[in-house]
C-alpha cells in the first residue's frame, strides 16, 4: 500500500505487512506487531536488507503524498525530533551521542504535508535521519552550511518543492531553528516561507528586527488556539490566546558570519507580529514574529499568516505519534542504527496514517486515495455494500470515496454497530487489519486475472 519496489516483490510485501502492522498495533516493539516469530524473523530481515534504506522508504512515502496533494493548497511544516536512549543504550550499534551529549540516540527531520484549507495531514513529504559522532563538534559559526545541521531546513524547502511540486500552492513553515539566513536567499522558486524569528536580526537601515517589529501599530485582535505546551499535562488541550496583529516590511542583513558565502547581502522579507494581551494564564505569553515571503498587505494578509503558521501544531502531533504518547519508538529492542533508521522511516508514515485514520474516523474532506490506492476504491466500495443494513441508519451515508466513508467500513470492520459512541482507536485497528486483508485479496486476483 504505497511502498515502492524494493528489489523483490516478497520484500515489498513484507514491507507492506511491517508497515500495517505498525498501523494496527501503535507499537514498533517486534515481538507484539509481528504475530509470531516467524513474522517476526522475516520483519528483522526486511529492516536488515541492504536493499532497504530510509530514502527509498521516504520516497515511497512521499509518492503517496504527491498525490494526496496534486491541486491543493499544502502547507509543508518541517521540524526535528530527538530519539533518546537515555538509560535504554547499552548494546546499541552506530549510533552518536544524543541532545544531551551523554546518551545515544538520533534526530529525524521531517517535512509533514498539511491541507492548508481543511488542516488535514496529507502525508509525509521528506525526512532526513542522521545521527551525530561521538565528538564535540567545532565552532559552528567558523563552519559552512553544507558542514552544519542546520543545513536541514533548506534541505526541508528543497524536498517540499520536489515532492509537492504539482500543488497549487506551497507555503513551509518551520519554528525558531530553521530561522537562518541562507534559507531566505537560497530557497527554491515555488515555494514560499514562514519563518518564526529566533534571534534580533540586524536591518540594513541599521536598526534590529524586534525593535522595528515593536514599533508597528497594533492592526487589530484577534483570538488565537495555542497548542498544547511539552511535556503535555494529561487532558491539556491547549488554550485560546487573544493577541494583536502588526505588520510591516523589514529589510534583514547578511550576517557577519556568512561573508565568506555568496548569498545576497540583504533580504527584503515581511515581518508579522502577534503579541497577546491580558492575563495568558497557563502556558507563557504568546509573542510570534513571523518572517514571511508571503504578501502581507491588508489585516487579512496578516490573519492569514497566523492561521498558516499555526498548522506547525500537526507536525507535532506526528512527533508525538512516533514517541512515547504513541509507537513508542525510544522504546524499541532494534539495537544496529541502519535497522533503527529504516524503522524510523515506517513509524514516521505510520505516525501520519494514524493520523489521518483518527481524523477520518471524526470527520473529513479527504478522498480514501490518501490512505490506500485508488485503484482498490471499487473493492472497497463492494466492502461496504456488504456491510450496510436495511435502515439508513446502517447504510454508510458519507461521500464514496472519501476518507470518512472509509474510516464507516473500516469501523464496521473491526466490529463497530452504528449504533453506540465512536469507534474507539482498538476498532479502527482491527477493522484496518481486516480491511488490508480484504483489499490484499483483492489487489492479487486482479494481477492474476491480467496475467
């Protein structure tokens, strides 16, 4: 179900089989999504294959993105998560010191793909997963781009406008760490930026940014939904903010470390702030000033800008997927970094498919094409047909081919009666396992009857 060919065709199917396991169980423990040990050897295997390697499972990820964003207003948010092994490394294999640089462990960046019109995850659209050496790094700012972390970001902007380059539009948004110069002047045509600004940038009139951001007028107010704050307290479901909107244009300076670079020796970009006023209550003030390449020349200019930037809060709820409120993936047994990497890789999409499943399953706009391939959309719909009653209130009454259609049969399948509360997240796994089955079934008798 989206993953490309790996060399064999028994190996696209175990990646397959991985894959929805991963789906189905929330884990990535190999001993409770495998099913067996059989399984279980023939998972270790395809993580173990040298034909296996986390880009060739991104673009397979990112084919399926490309299509669930063909004509769409996307917004491409990107960010980086740390998988710590603190207290968990001993007998692991390749891999460098953490964020704390104690612990083992490494960061995934990710490119996450977002509806900018219905803030549905449209899938995954590039990843980089690395992990550092042992030693200290030197003196970041007598370092190239290239030589840097940091490089990242423009690498987020590169796959962003490679992978969603049949988009209508594409807007990256990323925090304060992709806020470096070079990503303003070597970012790719197509594509535009929204950059929350971390430090106090010098102007080529000679001022600094937050001191001429101070000084535009306050526009209008405006309330905001703030997401939950990290680590999240249990129920916290983030909070309203009311903050006044101010804009104008800002002329930023090359930085005195990168003379040695051929980057313009200015940018010309504009600066949108948002400021809250009264009581913030729990959680620290709202304060956001927003770089953007985007036009910003009326109220609805700058609205818009905040509402884009705010989609940044899907991304972390792929990271929080992948981590400890979902997959769990700090706590995984695989110990070799290459096999820890082509994992990441599949939690990362499953992250987003139960996402997108949770989300179908309260409603949404998307077509099921996002979620399995379009040619399996008839046998599905047969699916259906056999599970509807004789009332309406047994009939699956939303949009064929949608998204909540599918999550209706996908329901119905793991045991859900129309009746009593939501499908819970246990149904919608037992009916997506089931549901895979039956399209597995499917999709061979077709090959066999071309054949």
């Amino acid at each position: 179900m989206g993953y490309g060919y790996q060399g064999d065709s028994r190996r696209v199917r175990r990646g397959e089989r991985l894959f929805d396991a991963i789906v189905e169980s929330g884990c990535v423990v190999m001993r409770k999504l495998s099913g067996g040990r059989a399984a279980e050897v023939a998972a270790h295997r395809f993580l173990g294959s040298p034909e296996v390697t986390p880009d060739a499972l991104l673009a397979a990820l990112s084919d399926r993105t490309q299509q669930a964003c063909r004509g769409r207003y996307v917004v491409a948010a990107q960010d980086t998560t740390e998988i710590n092994f603190s207290g968990a490394d001993r007998g692991r294999r390749g891999l460098g010191l953490a964020g704390d640089g104690k612990s083992l462990g490494f960061f995934a960046h990710a490119v996450v793909a977002i509806d900018a019109d219905d803030e549905a995850v449209l899938g995954i659209a590039g990843a980089r997963i690395w992990t550092r050496g042992m030693d200290k790094a030197t003196l970041r700012q007598k370092r190239h781009l290239e030589d840097k972390e940091s490089e990242r970001w423009l690498e987020g902007c590169q796959s962003a406008a490679s992978v969603l380059g049949q988009a209508a539009r594409i807007v990256v948004v990323g925090d304060r760490e992709s806020d470096i110069y070079q990503i303003f002047t070597r970012k790719p045509p197509g594509i535009d930026l929204i950059v929350r600004a971390r430090g106090n940038r010098k102007l080529a009139n000679g001022g600094l940014l937050f001191e001429t951001g101070a000084l535009f007028a306050p526009i209008v107010g405006k309330n905001v939904k703030v997401a939950p704050q990290q680590p999240r307290r249990p129920g916290d479901q983030g909070r309203i903010a009311h903050v006044e909107l101010s804009y104008g244009q800002v002329t930023i300076a090359k930085p005195k470390t990168g003379r040695a670079t051929p980057d313009a020796k200015q940018a010309t970009l504009n600066l949108v702030v948002a400021r809250e006023v009264g009581e913030p209550g729990s959680g620290p003030r709202v304060l956001w000033r927003l770089l953007t390449t985007l036009p910003v020349e009326t109220v609805d200019d700058a609205e818009e800008v905040i509402r884009l930037y705010r989609l940044r809060w899907r991304i972390e709820q792929v990271f929080r997927v992948l981590k400890r409120d979902g997959l769990a993936l700090e706590e995984t047994q695989i110990e070799d970094a290459a096999r820890l990497f082509n994992l990441t890789a599949l939690a990362l999409g499953a992250a987003a498919r139960i996402i997108q499943l949770t989300d179908a399953r309260d409603a949404s706009n998307r077509p099921a094409s996002d979620v399995i391939d379009p040619s399996l959309i008839e046998a599905a719909h047969a699916i259906s047909k056999t599970l509807e009653g004789k009332t309406d209130r047994q009939k699956n009454r939303h949009p064929p081919g949608s998204l909540t259609w599918l999550a209706w049969i996908i329901a119905r399948l793991g045991g859900w009666n129309c009746y009593y509360k939501p499908p819970g997240p246990k149904t919608m796994a037992d009916g997506w396992r089931r549901l895979a089955y039956m399209l597995g079934g499917y999709a061979i008798a077709q090959a066999k009857s071309n054949v």
